[in-house]
C-alpha cells in the first residue's frame, strides 16, 4: 500500500490522531495545519496526494475555500470533508467542491478507515453541476450512470437528518426508486446525458422533481409492473414470467404508497412527489 494522504486539522490532537491511524493502517501521510498549507503542499508536494482529508471550519482559509480554489491549482486529490456541522448550506459548499465523502467529528476509527479505503477503491470522480445550493432549494444535473445516482442518494439523505426515521426511509425510497428509474430507463446508463433534481424543502413539504431526457413512458406499457394493474396488482407477475423477466415490478406501486402525491407530466419524463411533514 503506497497511498498518500494528506491530512488538513486546524485542531493538533486531532491531527495527531488522525494521522497516527492512518499511517498505522499502512498509508503515506502529511498533514496541513491549515487551508493555506493545503493548497501549498497540494502545488508542491511530489509525488501528487491520491486523498485529502480536509476539515471545514480552520483559521486563514476554510476547508471549503481550499475546495474551490483547487481548479485554480490544477490538481484535486479525492477530498473527504470532515465536521462537526451537518448544517445543509455546509454540505451542499461541499458538494459543489466535489468532495467525494462527509465525515462527522468525532471521527470513528472503524469508520475513517471504512471511508477512506472506499474513496481509494472507487474510480468515481463527481460530476455534478449544482444549480442551486439553497437549503431550501436544491437543484442538481446528474450523469445519468449509477455511482453518480448512489452519490446523489447519499448526500440528500443528509439533508433530511432531522426527519423522523419513518419519514426519512419513506422518501429515501420513493428517491431512489424513481431515480434509477430516470437513470436507467429514461437515461440508458449513458453519463453523457443528465437528470434534473430537484429539491425543495417547506415548512410542511417536501417536494421532489425528477426530469429524465428520455422521451417517456406510456402505462399501458407497463404491463410488467404491478402499477398498471390497479384492481389485481399480482396480474402483472404472469406478465413477468411470460416475458422472462425476473420476480419484481412492485417499485412505482411502493413509491405511491409511501409518498403523498405522485404525479408526472404528460410525456411521463418529468415527475414531482409530495410528502407531507406534521406541525
């Protein structure tokens, strides 16, 4: 293992402790007191870092200015952003920055290692055009290839942390399910073309839109999925057999039920759920 890390902590025992594991576990690693130091350790260092953990709030220059200045440097290591503050104007300045992983402080070992050794692994690198960072409103375009999907998937979670779990599970599935969707179906796994997400977030609402650049669906169509049969929803598993298709066809049906309004537009490439938040 040859792996370089370079480590970004404004506070020294964490740096300390963090850098002590990582160097345990068998990496390369260098750290940075600050911003400044990182970007300049980035420009100079040889040979490049493969990852850099970088923390948010530090003294002189934020973890999330050394994220934006990094074009200017002509290098981006993968970036793991590590804070104490899961505030979503903070994750969505990461995003933008295309890091790769958010870690809460206090850092778990386990979970550090867990992390790094996945951002390592993966050949991902984000995609992803933010068109709209407010808390309130986010707007992404998303390659339509499923890392960049399970990406997307993970992030909004986050902003949907103080949800209660059955609300929180209700709306990560209808998410996901109508996002692979899009990206598969509408998309054709092709990450040369993009989906458009959006998210807003009301006082009693949350509000999803999902807009694929395929050319949509027609439901008759649907004959393998249990939606299209509303008085015999297991109709369509003998359309599944007939056509060779693998037990399922339950997703759009689950979707309906677990969110309050699902509706698409005509074409049936663009679709809005609703769910509905209590006080």
């Amino acid at each position: 293992m040859n792996e370089r890390l370079l480590v970004v902590d404004d506070d020294r025992v964490t740096r300390h402790l963090l850098c002590s594991l990582l160097e345990s576990a068998g990496f390369t690693v260098t750290a940075a007191t600050d911003g400044e130091e990182a970007l300049e350790r980035i420009r100079k260092d040889r040979p490049p870092h493969d990852l850099m953990l970088l923390d948010v709030w530090m003294p002189r220059m934020s973890g999330l200015e050394v994220l934006g200045r990094l074009r200017a440097v002509g290098r981006r290591p993968k970036t793991i952003v590590m804070t104490g503050d899961d505030a979503p104007g903070t994750m969505l300045e990461a995003l933008k920055g295309h890091a790769l992983h958010f870690l809460a402080k206090p850092i778990e070992p386990e979970r550090l290692l867990e992390v790094v050794r996945a951002a390592l692994d993966s050949a991902f690198v984000p995609g992803i055009e933010v068109v709209s960072a407010r808390p309130d409103w986010v707007e992404l375009v998303v390659p339509c290839d499923r890392e960049s999907a399970a990406f997307i998937e993970g992030f909004l979670a986050h902003l949907d942390a103080d949800l209660t779990p059955e609300v929180r599970e209700s709306v990560g599935y209808a998410f996901r399910e109508l996002l692979f969707n899009a990206i598969e179906w509408g998309g054709k796994l092709d990450p040369t073309r993009k989906v458009r997400i959006s998210y807003l977030r009301a006082k009693r609402m949350l509000l999803y839109r999902i807009a694929d650049p395929g050319p949509g669906f027609r439901m008759e169509d649907l004959g393998h999925a249990a939606i299209a049969h509303p008085d015999d929803p297991i109709e369509h598993m003998r359309v599944r057999e007939e056509q060779g298709l693998r037990p399922g066809g339950f997703g759009l049906m689950l979707v309906k039920a677990k969110v309050d309004e699902l509706i698409y537009n005509e074409a049936r490439n663009e679709v809005v759920f609703i769910k509905y938040l209590e006080g």
